[in-house]
C-alpha cells in the first residue's frame, strides 16, 4: 500500500528539535512499512511515566500482548509520522514490540552490601 501524508526528512529533523525542547528526552522509533525495508513511519515517543509503565504491564501479560505495544505508542507518542499509520498496519505494529521492550528499559540502579 502506499502511505500518505508522511513527512520528508527534514520537516522531521525540525519537528524533533521543537520536542526536544520540551520534554527532554525524546525516543525515535522508526517501524518498517514494507518488506523490502524501504519505507518507514518515524514516531517521537516522550519517557513513558509510572501510569503507563503499570498499563502495558498489565497488558503485556493478558493474551493480547500487541495490545501492550499499541498502549504504549498512544500514551507516549508525542510527533513525527501520523500514529495511526503504525497502529492500522498490523505487522508495523509488531515490529514495534522489541523497540518499546528496549524503550521501557529502566537505568539500574547498584545494589552495593556494606
């Protein structure tokens, strides 16, 4: 199929110096739209907060665990590309799931016995 509305390199580039202004850190997910990888919806996602962690929590473990993925893009999305170009195409959605896994990672902290 082909996508519309998407935006060129630069109005991206733009848009993410804007974002970054504003929450200071923004993620990149790129999720492929075609098999040959040549097509690409780029979505800004803002740190997700303590709701959302807890929600695709819950979600990643019910018998829907794109669901968790599809939570997650919604609630932190923030630009780039129309989301709704990644949460219509299925298997787009899918390639999203090991990028927010990575995305959700959290700083570890050290644990030292004294």
């Amino acid at each position: 199929k082909k996508y519309t509305n998407m935006k060129t390199e630069n109005e991206l580039e733009l848009e993410l110096v804007k974002l970054k202004q504003t929450h200071k850190n923004v993620s990149t997910i790129q999720a492929p739209l075609n098999d040959e990888g040549t097509e690409f919806a780029t979505l800004f996602l803002k740190r997700a907060d303590r709701a959302t962690h807890a929600l695709v929590g819950k979600l990643a473990q019910g018998n829907d665990p794109l669901k968790a993925v599809e939570a997650c893009l919604k609630n932190c999305y923030i630009g780039g590309d129309d989301l709704l170009t990644v949460l219509n195409d299925e298997e787009a959605l899918m390639s999203c799931e090991i990028a927010i896994v990575e995305f959700l990672q959290k700083r570890l902290a050290i644990l030292k016995k004294n």
